[in-house]
C-alpha cells in the first residue's frame, strides 16, 4: 500500500515539474511549485512512517523498462527509513523555498527541476530492481546537475557542474558493474533474485569496493568528494541543502541496500575497509572545511565529514554482523541511520541560514561578513542551534547520535580479530578529533560571519530573513532539538530498519518522561539522557538567572571595547576565517595539505604592505583527478593529429588494416 | 508486391519529378509528400509481406527493423529540410538550380538505401550502396566551398576504395557459394548462402568477411577506415548530415550483419565476434578522444556517432540474444537521437550563424525552447536516462560485463571520457552569457521534438510488440 | 574445361599480376601509362577467353568495355592531363622502388598463403583466378599508398578495380558483372574528371596544401 | 524520586560552594611556595561579591549572545561539575550522563564562551577563542582515549560505576590505569588553562588563553565566568580524585557516618589535589602556545597506550 502512495507521490511531483516548465516566470509559480511539492513530500513522509511504524514491507511490478524485467518497487522498513529522511528534507526544503525561492533571479532554472529531483531521489529509495534504480539514480543526477548548473554565468559554476555530472556518471558506471556481479551471468536483475543468489569471496570483495566507488563518490567520501565542494555552493541554497542533506543520504543508502541487503554475508576484513574509509573522511572533511573561508564551501566539506562518521557507523555495523554479535551490529547501525537523519536535519537548517545570508547580503566569503547576528538575529540564533547541533553538543541530536557510535566502537573488545579491536577505537578517537575539529570549525563559521563588526558594506546594510523562511529555519532547528532531548523516540522508530539490516534490534527505549534515556546495550549499562540534560541546563540557567537578578548590581553600561586599552581599531582588525584556523593549520594542515606560509616584509621605511599568503595542496586532487584529466588530454592532443593526414595516409590506414587482418587470417586460421 | 517496390520505387520516381520541378517551394513539399509515401509503404510492410515473384526482393524481421527505420528518419528530415534548406536559399547559400538537384538527390539516395536495404541479392545491395554513396558525395559538395569540395573528395577517394573492397568480398562470397548453389542468382540471395553456408569453402569465406567487414566498416565509419565521415558532417548541408549519421552508417551495419549471418551459418569459419568487437572498442575509444579537441559542432557530433557506431559494432560482435537485441535498439536509438541532434544543430547554426562552437554560447537563455531540447538531445546521446539510449546503453554494458568484464570495463572508460566531453562542450553552448542575436526561431522544432518523445518513450516503456519483433531479430542474428 | 583453357587464362592471370607489379616498380609517369593500358589489354584478352571458355557471352561486353575504355580512353585522358599539368617528368614515391618492390612480393606472397589454403571446394580454375586477382588489388592499394602522385594514385585505383573485374570475370557465371562493372567504370571516370575538376597539381593529399590550416579550424 | 532532587540539590550547592575555596587554595598555596603570603583562601569569594556588587560594562557592539554566554556557560559547568561524583557515587543523576556526556558538556559549555569572545570584534577575543579551540581538539581526542581505557578496564562509561569498580577489590593495580591518570592529569592541567599551558594570572596580551575570552566581560558576567571557571577546575580535580582513589566514597542510601568520613576525605582530596596543583605550577613554566598540542598530544598518546596495553593483555 505504502509503495502506491510513494509511487503516486513520485507521479504527482513529475507532474508538477511538467506544469511548472512553461510557467515558471508568472509571478505565482513559486508559491504554487513549492506549495504544491511541500504537499506531496508531507503526504509521501506520511507514507514512509506509517510503513516504518507498521514495519511493513509492500513491493509492487509496474510493466515498464525492461520488458522482461518490468519496473520493480518495493518498500521495506530500511526504504522507509530513507524515504522519511528524503520527504522530511524535501518538506524543509520546500517550505523555505517558498520564501526564499521569491528572490530566485532564474526560476525558470529552477522551479522545473526541484520536483523532478525529489521525485527521483523518491525512486532510488523504492527501486527495487538493477534497472529501475540506476535509472531513477542516473535521472537523480541528471536533474541536480541542471539545478547546479542553474546559475550559468560564472565559470566555476559550469566546471562545478562538469566535474559533477562526469563523477556522477563514473559512480553510476560503478554501481552497473557491481549490479552486473551480483546479478550474475544471466543477469537477473531483480534484486529479489539476487539475494537469492549468493556471490564468492572474491566477488563480494568486488561488489563492495564498487560500491564504495559508486555510491561513495555520490556520498562524498574521501578521495571522491571533489565534486561535492564545487556543486554544492553552486546551485541555489535550497537545492545545496537538498543535495547535501538529502541525497548524499540517498546515496548512503545506495551503499546499504547494496552491502547490507544485496550482498548476504560479508567478511570482517571487509567491514574493517569500511570502517577505515569513514575515519579517513571524516577527519580529511572537517580538515578541509577548517581551510575554507565560503561559508557554503565549508558546509559541503563538512557533509564530508559527516558522511564519515555515518560510514564508520556502517562499518562496525558490518564488522558486529560477521562477526555475529546482532546486537552490537544493531547498536551501529541504529546509530548510523539515527546520524543520517539528524546530519539531513541540521546540514539542511545550516544550509538554509547560508542561502539567508547569501540573500542578505550577496556574499558567501566570510571574510567579507560580520555583525550579522545584529541584522539578523532569527537566523542567526537558528544557525546557531544548527551549528552546535553538528558540532556534537549536548543536549542536540548530534551529540546523541555521535554517542551511539562511540557506545558501539567501546564494544569492540569483544571482537575476535585484532585489526578490528585495535583499528574500532583508534577510529573513535579520531571521530572524537573530527567532533572537536568541527567544532572549532564552527566557532569559526559562526563566529566570523555573525559575530564581531561587519567587514564590508554588504554586511552592513544586509537584513533579516523573511518569515517562511525563517519559520523553515526553525522548524528545522526544532527537529533537532527534540531529536537531542528525546533520542529514543527516533530509535524506537530507526529499530525496525536496524533490524532489517543486522537481524536485531537495540532495546526499546523507555518513553515514560521523564527518564527518556538512550540504552545502547544491556550488557554495559551506559545510559545518556537528553531530557534530562537539557531539564538541568534549563534549571541552572533559571536559577543562574534569578539569582543575578536578585543580588547582583542590575546596572549595565553601554562602552566602547576594552580590549586591552587599544583605541578603537578597524573592523579588519578583527580575526577572520584564516586567522582563526591558524593555530589548527599549523598543527594539522602542514601535514594534511603541506600547508605552507609565507610573510614578505618590505623593507623598512617602504610603505608597501605586508603581505601573508597559505598555499595548500589538495591530496585529492592533485593525486586522483590531476592525473586523470592531465592523461586524457595529453591522450587528446596525440590523437587528435588523426584530424589533420592526408588522404593518402587515410588510405595507408585502411591499407595496413587490410593487410594486417589478412596476415591475421593467414597465420591463425 | 506493390508497397515492396513502393518503397524504393516511389523515391526513384519522386526524384525524376523533383529533377523537373523548377519551383522549390513545391518541390521541398513534393519531397516530403514522397517521403510520407514511401514511409506509408514501410508502415504497410509491417503488416503484409507479400512474396516476390522472382527473389530480388525481400522483406524478413532484420531488415524490416531497419527500413521502417530508414523511411521514417527520411520523412521527418524531409520536414526538417523543408524549413531549412528554403532558409539556405534566402541566406543565398545555395541557388534554385542546387536546390532542385538537391532535392533530387535526396529522394535517389533515399530509393538507393531502401533498395539496398530490401533487395536480398548481395550484388545488387552492393550496386545500391554504391549509388548512396555517389548521392551523399555530390551532396556534401553542394556548397562549392573548397572545404566542402575537400571533404567530398576524401569521402570520394576512400568511399571508393572502400566499395572496391566490399565488392571483392562480395565476388568471393559468390564464388565459394557458386560450386554449392550453382551459377547465377542463387549464389547470391541471402536466404540460399545463409542455407547453404555450412557446405562453403571456409578459408575463402574468411578472406570475403575481412574484406567486406573493412569495405563496409569504411561507409559505417568505424576506426581507423572513419576518415572521411567527420568532414564529410561537417561540410554538407545539415539535413543530409543528419542521414548520413541516422541512416546511412545503419545501413553499412546491415550489410556487415547480413554476411556475419553467413559466416556464423558455418563453424569451420573463424568467428566474427571479436574483430567487430575489437573495431568497435577501437572506435569507441578513438572518437571519445577526439571529441576533446574539436571546435566545428557538427564534426564534434560526427565523431559521436562513429563512437555509437563502435558500441553497435561492438554489441553485434558480442552476440547473443541480448546484445544482439541492445545492439539493435541502441541503433534505433541512435538513429532517432542523432538526427534528431543534427537538426537541432542545424537550427542553432542558423541563429547563431556559425559552427564554431566557441561562438556558440548561452543559448538556453537566448532561445530557452531550443536550447532545453538540446540539452536534452546530449543528455540523451550521452547515454543519461530517462532516454532510450540509456535502456541500450546498461544492456550492452551489463552483457559485455557479464561475459568479458575486462571488454566492458574499456567500454564503460570510453563512454565516460566521451560523457565527459560531451557535457563540457553543452556546457559551452547551452549556457555562459548569450552570443548572437536573440532573433526568434522560425523553423518548427516539431521533427527534434517528435524524435526525442519517441526516444524518451522507448526510455521508460518499450512496447511488447517491438520488443517480441526486436527479439526475434537477435534470435536471427545468433 | 581442357587443360589448355585453364593453362591460357593462368598465363594471362599471372600476365596482370606482372604488370602490376611492374607498375609498381615503374617511377616515371608515361611509362607508368603504358604499362596499365598494357594491363587492361591483357585484362580484355583474358576477360574474352573467359567468355569463351564459360561460353558466357555477355562478358565479351565487358572485355568491349575494358578494351576500349580502360586501355584506350583513359590512358589517353591521363596523357592529355600529365601534358596540361606539365608533370609528365616528376617522380614522387614515399618510399623508395627497392622496399615497395619487396613489399609487393610479401603481398603476393600473403595472397597466394590465403588462397592456397582454400581446400577445392571452389574450382582450380577460380581459386587460381581469386588468387592472383587479390594480388592485383592487394599491389594496387600498395601503389596508392605509396605513390604521392594523383595520376599514379589513379592508376593504382584502376588496377585495383582491373583486379575486381578478374574476379568477377573468374567467378564462373556471375550475375551483374557487367552492371557492376559499368557502375564501377562510372566511378573511375568521376575520379579522372575529379582529378581534372580540382586540377590537383601533384596529390589526392589535398586540394589545396595551402588549404589545410585555413581548413577545419580545429588546428591547436 | 524526591531523594534523586535532594541528592542532585546537594551536589550542585557543594560544587557551587566549594569551586571558589578551590581556586583560593591553589592561589595561596602557590603564593606559599613563592615565599610570598598570599591572599587568603576565600580571596575569590570577595573577588566575585565584590564583582556582583559593580555595574556591567557591555561594548557597543555585543549582541544577546555576549550577554547571555556567562549564564550558559556558568550553567552547562555547573551542571557538569554537578554530575560528577563527589563523595557518594549518588550523584542522583548518575543514569542521564556517562562521562562523554559530561565531556560533551564541557564542550557545549567551551563552545559558549569562545562564541562570546569572538562577539565584540576585538582582536584579542579572536585570539583567545582560536587558540582555547585549537587547544581543545586535541584534549577532546585524549579524554576520549582515556574514558576508553577506564571503559576497558570497568567495561562502562558510567562515572559511578567506573569509581565503583576501581574501588572494588577485585581490581589490582592496573598499569593502564596509571597511564590513565597521568593523562587526565595533563588534560585537566590543559582544561583549566594552568601553566604550562595558560597563566591564569597573566594579563600579557599575546600569552592569554583564557582570559583573553573574557577580557571584555565585568561585573555580574564576569563573575559568572569565574565562578563557572573555578567549577571546572573543581569537576577535573573532583574526577581524578572518584575515579583514580575513590576509596572513602560513600555508596547510595550510605548510613550518616560513612556520610560524614566520605565527606571528610573529599575535602583532604581536594586539598591534596591542589597543593600538588600548586607545586607543578610553580615548578614549570609557561610554553609557547604551539608547543600546546605536543603536550596535549602526550596525553592522548598515553590514552592510546593505556587502552593498548589493555587490550593486549586482559590481565595488566
């Protein structure tokens, strides 16, 4: 019943798509496109819970693709679990477009393809063959690509998108060959069928790096990312929040569908490769997005980062399963699917409160901001709610899924194999790094853009965010407030996916308040209540409150600064996003990036400034895509002298061929 | 008996009358009218196959595909060139005189690829394929350009060595077929040489296949015998590019199946798998490097269809029901969509008034419509769903994988590196700041559309009749 | 057939392939000219003794044909166009007589492996036919490739077809030798009048050397 | 439910109380052993008094955030410091937080404070809020590390729990347990900005930490900030002492006596805790800032080791 609805759901927004082509400049297509799609998004979201609640599996064959094949869809508990984080994004989504989507300079770029891209993000979730899913995979792409390429005037905006519809279709390729493995020699391409079937070693091996290849590089994980930075500051805020928030989810469930469902029973090694490549992009992610001065750039690096720690999750997940502890392989992957709703739920808010800024002010380089949170105090309290939520602060829902994952690597002990008790830990370490790293990162983003003095006049001058826009903003921030305080709530609801995945499910959490706390594990009887955290903080800061109110001096006085006694000084005094970072570059990026400074002083009595440079070195470009592209044109450029022969050396070619078969015939026949 | 002639004799007719037509506005009217009928008799072949008397003739499930194919692009260029080359006549590209040898031409090369497409006499199919040939080189240098004249006589100089080839294979096909089959016709219809083949002379019918293999792979296009097919895009007028691209290279691929069918009816002989294999990833390869460097829009499609035409080569080489049948839908695709292309083309450089691609920029903000179906045509070519070339696209790779995953690793890098190419130059011109005027478009972009729904329809649903026809053909093929 | 038949037309067969070769070998253009009328002479003569062996009567049409047009006309075409274009004395081979010669030799080699290795399922006689008509066309191409000049890349194209036509001729009782050798005569004449047309000074290479760079704008 | 209040009630008025005679101590101890007298232990009792006593001062360009910051961070500490087993291991709350929640508080609650330093645009509050966050990744890594090695060791992440088990005979000496503690010593030193790391005294521009973030704050804020400040030092002292020699500590619904004796020996605790406090600052001295991370980077380096050592063999 479930897939129907999503599949009418998937119809309704073709359609609007289709309807909003051609009006796509009237003054009401923005409010009608976006309403009509906040709509279809609630009622599949609807859908997808209600399957989730009643942790029900609906399949259904429509006679469409492959004749043979037909189309199949199918929604289980772990489908559910992604479709309610796709609508729950694409409702946010929509509703600040509504506001937002008034500024739009282009909509006609737009309004078309938002619908179809929910729409075919809604489709990968419920494909339930090879060719339904790299269909509505490849459909996906297509119509982000045209949202990010929406804004076409600039350069890097078309390289962006470039680079993005080139990996896109280098992931989907890898997707079609690790389907082609498990399909088998006589391709069948259900999924139903392939689960049948069960693959060797060697081809499991296969299926899983090509599946860390193709839906990896959707998903961003180091060293495929690159895409990611480009694409996401490109296109329209609320396109880089659905892209980031939502359908790199979609691509990690590409990877869970695939690994966890598809491929049967996989070897422990194996999980350990997982697992490595998720401490390996978080850490690069967050390292990167310290670097960076625009503040959408920073964001998408720290979907990087998050996308990390969601694939370390998964890899203990796989680790706990073949090893057959279910119940700790449950923890990890509640833990995962909890973070990969919450990073959806906060990534988006942030997102939303950049696309804010970028409207208020025209400016996306820190650098340039400042002094917002005086302009803009709303969205500046929303970003700031969204910026302790993913910098892993309790009470919020990223501390509590963050938690899950290390109450699940602390149960490596009991891993039999030592790579694993040894690599789970220092792995959890480094996600603690990467936690503490992004929150550096966001005292920095926070910090430079809306606090301090503006540095530019756009700073100066920008306004607040208007109404539906900021009731999106906070609606989102609610979600992660209440998804920190009551963790077990989203559990409770995340358990049957877990369980579709890993055969077990953590214990129900209790919900009588006001001891709603998370119980990982029986066995280590940890426990984290967010409730009540959050009901202390609120005392003490009550308490904190009255008492100043009681017996201190109520008298306050406005003043310049103090700061140390030095005259009032420019704003471009002020630290900016590199200055800040500096301490952590010195430390960090030296080795990460070879970051090096250099200062040149003039001479003494030249009034010629100082001048202070960083260059970085991307590993991932200058190692993986440099080459590539540097081998393709060099492979271009001795080609292309086949242009330019003569009729006669045309002739010399056909010539040897001839010869050359004929030679072939005479000694191998 | 009267749509099988019909369908090249309505052409043959129709060009004698437009020959004589001086006004061209009724003549481009006559040519899509004849090109209508001879599609109208194509329809009609669908349903009735009426037995020739004497077996010059013949209408089987292979090249039924192909001629319904082959009638239908015809007619809808026709449309496209009546809009354009009326066009080419104000702008004074080409005077009256050309036009009416144009049109002319077209109606003779269409009669001259159905015939060879509907005959089931190799000699005559050989005949007709050379009449095709002289056609489309006379057409390429209708411009009287030097780059025009250039291009046709290269496609002259190697389409002719190329056709001599083909004919020496045909010969050695009849002569190892004569002591079977005895002297004259019989020797020479396919349905006898595809019953007899088993009996032939295998070291000789190895021999025949390289050279029709190389003789027809030189009009298919396929590397390294491709040299004459970017100029040869590139120079002539835009509708005949699109035939060429959409139809002519189809019918090289027909007669290339038409004798591997022979040569698969006899073990003895080696396999002419992996050599289309082979020419086909050579291909692929070759023309998804060259896309980089190319700065002409229409040489640029050009070398995207040699590489379609290197996966087609490549899916027969394979083999096998479901190649066999990827093989066919993605030539029915890439027909559809390369055409389709070329005409979209067509209209662009006549807006904007050139070829050169980096003169060609921001068109979906200067002319949206136009600009979004191009788009959508390269996202199509490129292999992107929801289009059908994607459906052909995932079986040829899925199979290859499937069978020789090494094969169709090479393949997946071709068509990335050619993806990769494709889109930056879409980048280039559908979008950046605007270049030319932003004149309205007067030409009727309905042939594009039509073209592209038809693609996009097969993308999502491939209806069962074609499907069980298509099926039966790669049964046919082995 | 007698022994004798087979004998003359093995003689005259192997007659062509020598003149090819020889065309190979001959640099300089009248003589080049003359060998190939020579050529296409033999060609009628074997042409007719087929026609009288095969007492097929039509191909006395085709050695008419070759007679008068591939060993008459065109040669005299070609000397008209050496004398205009004033080239009659230049030599011009990519690479030199000595290694086209043993590239020749391999070729005829190669051809006679592929033949021989057909087991008698076709007759002697055409075997022997096919045989040497592979060498002819195999040579022809070899001297278009190698020759930079247009006649003689002419002239190489016509042996190739004079190679055809030995075939075809061989093939006992062919249908559509005479259609198809007219079609492909259309051809060989639309190329000397091309020749004419562009008044090529030296090579197919181009029409114009100077052209090639205004040419497809595609130079980096 | 109402002992659970009354408990927690209990605790928090402790921490409030004694967090300011803490600081007092160490202060006069150090003055003591720099042969100086010193300001009496309950100096910074009067120093916040006097503090709330006075009119704020709030640059012109301080927004909410900078007004509110001081309550949210003195309230995230406290509640911290209130979770933290001080001479019960009922600490009535014990369930709601393990002890990466408490570290998670500590965040939330540094992440407060250098948002506030970076609000009025001064340079030195930039300053301060990269260098307190530069200083923190790498701390919050080594707790984590350590918290793992306790985990190992205890098999919870549970603060009384962890005490508990430790305290039991059970247990031995463990080497990974003294590695443990060197670390949390180190972190603790890093945390409350103590030489070598910070100078709590100094007021030298370039060298400030700490109090570069709360240059521009004065009266009532500044006195939260304090107060909050010296709650840490408490909770990082108060944690050593429950988790490393939790021997005295009273157990849940203990009898009066064992009430009294625990509390007793808390106090000695603390006194020890800052007289060794006291002795290490006078002993070392101050290191330039980028040298910070090495010494951090120690103490994960022993929280590593120690869960190693742990790992390879069960019975150390």
């Amino acid at each position: 019943m479930s897939v129907t609805g999503v599949l009418l759901c998937v119809a309704a927004l073709l359609g609007i798509s289709v309807a909003a082509a051609p009006n796509s400049r009237k003054p009401w297509a923005n409010f009608a496109t976006y309403g009509a799609c906040a709509l279809v998004c609630a009622a599949a979201l609807s859908f997808a819970v209600a399957a989730l609640i009643g942790s029900d599996t609906s399949t259904l064959i429509l006679p469409l693709g492959l004749p043979w094949l037909g189309m199949h869809f199918r929604v289980d508990p772990l489908a559910a679990a992604f479709l309610a984080v796709v609508n729950f994004g694409g409702v946010a989504a929509s509703v600040f477009a509504l506001g937002y989507g008034r500024h739009e300079s282009a909509p006609q770029r737009v309004l078309p393809f938002i619908p179809a891209f929910l729409a075919g993000m809604n489709l990968v979730v419920v494909a339930d063959d090879a060719f339904a899913f790299l269909l509505s995979w490849e459909f996906m792409s297509l119509t982000s690509w045209a949202l990010v390429v929406s804004h076409d005037r600039s350069a890097e905006t078309l390289r962006a998108g470039l680079v993005y519809i080139v990996m896109a279709s280098l992931g989907t390729l890898a997707l079609l060959f690790a389907f082609g493995i498990l399909a088998g020699p006589d391709g069948q391409y259900a999924f139903s069928s392939m689960r049948a079937h069960g693959l060797g070693a060697d081809a499991t091996m296969a299926v899983l790096f090509l599946a860390l290849l193709g839906a990896g590089s959707k998903a961003g994980i180091f060293p495929l990312h690159a895409w990611l930075p480009l694409a996401h500051p490109a296109a329209p805020s609320q396109v880089s929040a659905l892209m980031s928030g939502v359908m790199t989810k979609v691509a990690v469930y590409a990877f869970i569908r695939i690994v966890f469902d598809l491929l049967g029973p996989i070897d422990w090694r194996l999980g350990m490769v997982v697992i490595g490549v998720g401490t390996v992009t978080a850490l690069y992610g967050v390292l990167y997005a310290l670097m960076q001065h625009d503040l959408k750039r920073l964001l998408a690096y720290h979907t990087v980062e998050n996308i990390g720690i969601i694939f370390v999750g998964l890899g203990l997940a796989l680790a706990f399963r073949a090893n057959g502890f279910v119940a700790a392989a449950a923890l990890a992957a509640t833990a995962a699917l909890f973070h990969v709703f919450n990073h959806s739920a906060f990534k988006s808010l942030l997102f939303f409160g950049a696309g804010a800024v970028q409207n208020a002010t025209g400016e996306r380089d820190m650098d340039r901001l400042g002094g917002l949170i005086h302009a803009m105090p709303r969205t500046a309290m929303a970003f700031l709610i969204g910026a302790a939520a993913i910098s892993a602060l309790p009470p919020l829902n990223g501390f509590a899924s963050e938690w899950l994952i290390f109450q699940a690597a602390f149960l490596s002990p009991a891993f039999p194999q030592w790579g694993l008790r040894l690599l789970a830990p220092a792995s959890a370490a480094i996600l603690a790094l990467s936690a503490a790293l992004a929150a550096a990162c966001f005292v920095k983003a926070f910090g430079v853009t809306f606090l301090g003095r503006a540095r530019s006049d756009a700073a100066k001058l920008a306004c607040e965010a208007d109404k539906i826009s900021l009731a999106a903003m906070f609606g989102l921030a609610g979600a992660c407030i209440f998804a920190g305080i009551v963790p077990g709530y989203f559990t409770n609801l995340l358990a049957p996916a877990a369980q579709f995945l890993t055969t077990a499910r953590i214990p129900a959490q209790p919900l009588a308040a006001p001891w709603t706390s998370l119980l990982p594990v029986a066995a280590s009887h940890n426990s984290y209540s967010g409730f009540v955290i959050a009901a202390c903080l609120i005392v003490a800061t009550a308490l904190a409150s009255l008492a100043m109110h009681l017996f201190a001096n109520r008298a306050t006085r406005r003043s310049a600064a103090w700061d140390c006694g030095y005259p009032d000084t420019s704003p471009l005094t002020q630290y900016t996003a590199g200055s800040f970072a500096q301490p952590i570059r010195r430390v960090f990026a030296t080795m990460a990036f070879r970051a090096r400074e250099t200062v040149e002083m003039p001479v003494p009595g030249d009034a010629a400034p100082a001048q202070f440079r960083v260059r970085l070195w991307d590993p991932a470009w200058e190692l993986l895509y440099a080459p590539v592209a540097a081998a393709v044109n060099f492979l271009a450029d001795r080609i292309n002298v086949f242009q330019f022969l003569t009729i006669r050396r045309y002739l010399g070619m056909v010539f040897f061929a001839l010869v050359f078969l004929l030679t072939v015939l005479a000694l191998w026949t | 008996m009267i749509p099988i002639a019909a369908v090249f004799i309505v052409p043959l007719v129709a060009a004698v009358v437009l020959a004589l037509i001086p006004v061209y506005r009724i003549a481009a009217w006559l040519n899509v009218a004849a090109a209508l009928l001879t599609f109208a008799a194509a329809l009609a072949l669908l349903v009735w196959r009426p037995a020739t008397p004497w077996h010059l003739l013949l209408v089987d499930d292979l090249n039924i595909v192909f001629i319904v194919l082959n009638t239908l692009v015809g007619f809808t260029t026709s449309v496209f060139s009546n809009g354009y080359i009326a066009h080419e006549l104000e702008i004074g590209h080409l005077k009256p005189a050309h036009l009416r040898f144009y049109h002319a031409m077209y109606q003779v090369l269409m009669g001259a690829m159905n015939l060879a497409l509907l005959t089931s006499i190799t000699g005559l199919m050989w005949v007709a394929i050379e009449l095709a040939t002289l056609t489309t080189i006379l057409m390429v240098g209708i411009y009287r350009t030097h780059e025009a004249l250039e291009a046709a006589w290269k496609y002259f100089i190697l389409g002719s060595v190329g056709i001599a080839l083909a004919l020496f294979g045909t010969i050695l096909v009849y002569s190892v077929a004569q002591p079977v089959v005895g002297d004259g016709l019989p020797a020479m219809t396919w349905s006898t040489l595809a019953a007899h083949a088993a009996q032939f002379d295998p070291a000789i019918l190895n021999i025949a296949f390289v050279f029709l293999l190389l003789g027809y792979g030189t009009k298919a296009g396929l590397v390294p015998l491709h040299a004459w097919l970017p100029d040869a895009h590139a120079e002539g007028p835009t509708p005949i590019s699109a035939v060429l691209s959409g139809l002519l290279l189809n019918v090289a691929i027909y007669a290339i199946l038409r004798f591997k069918m022979v040569l698969a009816a006899n073990p003895a002989t080696i396999a002419p798998g992996p050599l289309m294999m082979a020419l086909g990833l050579i291909s692929v390869l070759f023309a998804a490097l060259m896309l980089y460097r190319r700065r002409d829009i229409k040489r640029f499609f050009a070398y995207s269809s040699i590489e379609h035409m290197g996966i087609i080569a490549f899916a027969f080489g394979l083999g096998g029901p479901l190649a066999n049948f990827a093989g066919l839908l993605h030539m029915a695709m890439h027909s559809l969509t390369k055409s389709g292309i070329f005409f979209a083309v067509g209209h662009i450089t006549r807006i904007k008034g050139t070829q050169k691609i980096s003169a060609i920029t921001g068109l979906t903000t200067s002319h949206p419509v136009l600009g979004w179906i191009f788009v959508a045509c390269v996202a199509a070519i490129a292999g992107l769903p929801p289009f059908g070339v994607f459906t052909s696209e995932f079986l040829i790779v899925t199979t290859a994988f499937a069978q020789r995953p090494w094969l169709a690793v090479i393949l997946a890098t071709g068509l990335v590196i050619s993806l990769g190419a494709l889109f930056m130059r879409l980048n280039s011109i559908a979008f950046g700041e605007p270049s030319g005027d932003a004149s309205p478009d007067r030409m009727s972009v309905l042939p594009v559309v039509f073209h592209l729904g038809l693609v996009l329809m097969i993308g999502i649903f491939i209806p069962g009749p074609v499907v069980s026809w298509f099926r039966h053909v790669a049964q046919l093929l082995g | 057939m007698s022994a004798l038949a087979f004998d003359v037309s093995h003689f005259l067969a192997g007659t062509i392939v020598l003149l090819s070769l020889s065309l190979l070998y001959q640099d300089r253009l009248p003589p080049l000219i003359n060998i190939f009328a020579v050529q296409s002479l033999v060609l009628a003569l074997s042409i007719a003794w087929q026609a009288q062996t095969q007492g097929a009567s039509h191909l006395l049409i085709t050695a008419g044909i070759e007679l008068c047009f591939k060993a008459a006309i065109i040669p005299y075409v070609l000397y008209r166009l050496i004398r205009h274009l004033k080239i009659h004395r230049t030599v011009e081979t990519v690479v030199g007589i000595g290694p086209t010669m043993i590239a020749g030799m391999a070729l005829i080699g190669l051809s006679m492996a592929l033949m021989m290795r057909a087991t008698s399922g076709i007759g002697e006689m055409a075997r022997e036919d096919l045989a040497f008509a592979l060498c002819v066309i195999l040579l022809g191409l070899l001297m278009m490739v190698t020759r930079r000049n247009a006649v003689s890349q002419v002239i190489g194209f016509m042996s190739i077809e004079n190679g055809l036509v030995l075939a075809a001729t061989g093939a006992k009782g062919m249908p559509f030798v005479v259609e198809t050798f007219v079609a492909f005569s259309v051809l060989i004449a639309l190329i000397v009048i091309g020749v004419f047309l562009f008044r090529i000074r030296e090579r197919f290479d181009t029409v114009d050397v100077a052209m090639l760079d205004r040419f497809r704008g595609e130079r980096r | 439910m109402i002992a659970t209040v009354f408990m927690l009630a209990v605790q928090a008025i402790l921490v409030l109380l004694l967090a300011p005679l803490l600081t007092g101590i160490v202060r006069t101890a150090k003055a003591r052993l720099l042969r100086r007298r010193g300001p009496s232990v309950f100096q910074p009792y009067r120093d916040i008094f006097r503090l709330l006593r006075k009119e704020t001062v709030v640059a012109h360009n301080a927004s909410w955030l900078f007004v509110a910051a001081p309550t949210f961070v003195f309230a995230a500490t406290w509640v911290a410091a209130t979770l933290v087993p001080t001479f019960t291991f009922d600490v009535g709350l014990g369930a709601a937080a393990d002890l990466i929640a408490i570290v998670g508080l500590l965040a939330s609650a540094r992440f407060g404070l250098a948002l506030a330093g970076l609000d009025t645009g001064t340079s030195f509050g930039g300053i301060g809020a990269s260098r307190e966050m530069m200083i923190a990744t790498i701390a919050e890594p080594a707790m984590l590390m350590l918290i793992f090695s306790l985990a190992l060791v205890a098999g919870t992440t549970r603060l009384p729990d962890i005490a508990f088990f430790v305290q039991s005979p059970v247990l031995g000496l463990r080497i990974s347990l003294l590695l443990a503690f060197v670390g949390f010593a180190m972190i603790a030193v890093a945390e409350n900005g103590r030489i070598p790391v910070d100078n709590p005294a100094t007021h030298l521009e370039l060298t400030m930490v700490h109090e570069a973030m709360l240059l521009e704050y004065s009266g009532r804020h500044l006195a939260l900030m304090e107060l909050a400040h010296a709650m840490k030092l408490l909770l990082y002292v108060s944690l050593i002492a429950v988790v490393f020699v939790p021997w005295g500590v009273a157990p849940a619904r203990g009898s009066l006596m064992q009430f009294t004796t625990a509390f007793l020996m808390y106090g000695g605790k603390l006194y020890i805790g800052a007289i060794v406090l006291a002795l290490f600052e006078v002993t070392i001295a101050k290191m330039r800032v980028f040298r910070v991370p090495q010494f951090i980077g120690v103490a994960l380096m022993l929280g590593l080791l120690a869960a190693l050592l742990r790992l390879v063999s069960g019975g150390l």
